[in-house]
C-alpha cells in the first residue's frame, strides 16, 4: 500500500518511484506544502534556506535559480557524499525539485540566463542524473516564458525521460508576457504531451484569478488524469500571516493537490513563519507540527 505524503517518512518519500509519489502525493487530499528557495545567499550562516524551509513545514523543496551545469547551494556541507541534492535529502529528508526556464531564443532576456537554468533536454537528463525528484517548467520575472514554450519543450523530450521523473508546467505569474494564463486547450495540450502536474497562481495572488476560476481549472486538470499545484510566487510570501491564511484556505476550496509559497521573503526564502503558517491552514497543527519534528533518520 502507498503511503500518502501526509504521513510518509523521510526514508518512505525517498525510496517512491515516480508513480508512486504522484499517487502519494493524490491520496494526501490537499495537504501537501512546496516551499521555493534559492541557495546563492542563505538567510543564517550554518544552515541552508533548503533545512529551513523544512523545518518549518515544508514536504518538498523547489529550487530555482538553480544552475544544473555549476550545482550550488550555500551551508550545504561537504563532507556527504553524492551530488548536491543528494546532500540536501540527506540532510532535509524532503523530495527535491528544480525550476528550469523554457524562454523563447528570440527574447533579449536569454543571455541573462545561464544555459544550466534553460529547460533542454540537456539539462533535465543532467537533472535527473543529479538526484532531482521533478522539474517545474516555468519562468522567474521578466523572462520572457511563454505556455507555449513550455508545451514545446516537454514535447521534446523523449518518453524514456518522461517516464524517469514528475514532470510540472505552468506560470506563477506572467513572466514578463502579457495575458499568456492557461485556457482549456492549453492545458488538454500540455497534459497529452506529458505533463504530470499543472502550476496555476492561488487565488489572490495574480489579478482577476478567483476561486471560482480555479475550480473550473483544477476540475478539468483532475479530468485528465493530471495533479494541481497552486502557486504563490507574487511575493506575497513576505505578506502578514491573515493574507497567507486566506490564500491558503482559497487555494484548498479550488481543490488543489500540491500548495507552493515562493522564495521572496527573505535572501530567497519566504518568510519561515509563514511557510508554517501556510501549512497549519492548509492540514492543522497536528500534520505540521509532525513534519517540523520528524527526523531525518527515520
């Protein structure tokens, strides 16, 4: 029997193969956090945004800004054996994802990106090699990403790739192009092309995007056989704890499956109390609480 992510173990979430976490992830009902950090400048010395984020709450960890090509991630010690990521579940006991940025090659913004941030093919083998449990397709600000280039590149990648690892697409927030949100027949393409989860901004978070909108979303993501993240990337991260509250309880009534808070808090981390605060809204004090305190060991 699968056990949901709600009540999984460190060792339990780590040992799942792809199809299992996703249906892990689809018995938890709506109770699973993903908290966005960035590990260039962590926010204490001694420990990593990444051991932060799950100590407050957090059961998966998404890296952005991350570089697949020059793998970085500061008060990641050294003396653990394996990649980065590896040295991040080890010490975090948590799945681990990355951000990577399908931008147009006609848009003037590519050259700020380096090539191991880019999403190629290249770099989600190189992802997958390096331990990574899925990757988000999706654009930072001013990027220049389109849904469109995210349908392309998850179409060019073979099926062998596909079937090693989750494969979540969407925006956060328009990424520098204009009225680009997701429509139904976006969404059937991107599903039917492999996508395993869909990115949509939490209600409150993008303008005009309501409740009401993201259940009509989510409903038919569910229909086709494909998971929903709710994002909250607008840095809104750093907000008061009644805003996360009511985000958060709007994100659950839409029927999410996965619940996101961004990294723009603090040096590339939202606000600790409010990824905790997102959590206990989302699954009470009892589920959070657990997975603050749960070892790494076990």
């Amino acid at each position: 029997m699968i056990t949901r992510i709600l009540d999984a173990k460190p060792s339990q979430m780590l040992q799942m193969s792809k199809s299992e976490l996703l249906e892990s992830i689809k018995l938890s009902e709506g109770r699973v956090i993903a908290s966005e950090v960035i590990g260039k400048k962590p926010l204490f010395q001694q420990v990593s945004n990444s051991e932060l984020a799950t100590a407050f709450g957090a059961d998966i960890i998404l890296l952005n800004m991350f570089d697949v090509h020059n793998p970085f991630f500061a008060n990641i010690t050294e003396n653990i054996s394996g990649s980065v990521v590896h040295k991040i579940k080890k010490l975090c006991g948590c799945l681990v994802g990355l951000n990577l940025e399908p931008v147009d090659d006609n848009m003037s913004e590519l050259r700020s990106i380096p090539v191991g941030r880019r999403a190629s093919l290249e770099t989600v083998a190189k992802a997958i090699e390096l331990g990574f449990d899925f990757i988000c397709l999706t654009g930072n600000p001013a990027t220049g990403v389109s849904n469109q280039a995210i349908l392309e590149t998850i179409r060019k990648l073979p099926n062998e790739v596909k079937e090693k690892i989750i494969i979540m697409a969407g925006k956060m927030h328009m990424s520098g192009v204009i009225d680009d949100n997701l429509d139904q027949l976006m969404l059937e393409h991107l599903i039917k092309v492999g996508a395993d989860v869909i990115l949509l901004p939490m209600p409150g978070t993008v303008p005009g995007i309501t409740i009401e909108d993201q259940k009509r979303l989510t409903r038919q993501i569910h229909q086709a056989g494909a998971l929903v993240m709710n994002t909250l990337g607008t840095s809104q991260e750093s907000a008061d704890p009644e805003t996360i509250k009511h985000i958060a309880i709007s994100s659950k009534m839409a029927g999410a499956d996965l619940h996101h808070i961004g990294d723009a808090g603090y040096s590339g981390i939202a606000i600790l109390e409010n990824i905790m605060t997102m959590s206990i809204a989302i699954r009470g004090k009892r589920h959070t609480y657990k997975r603050m305190a749960i070892s790494v060991n076990r």
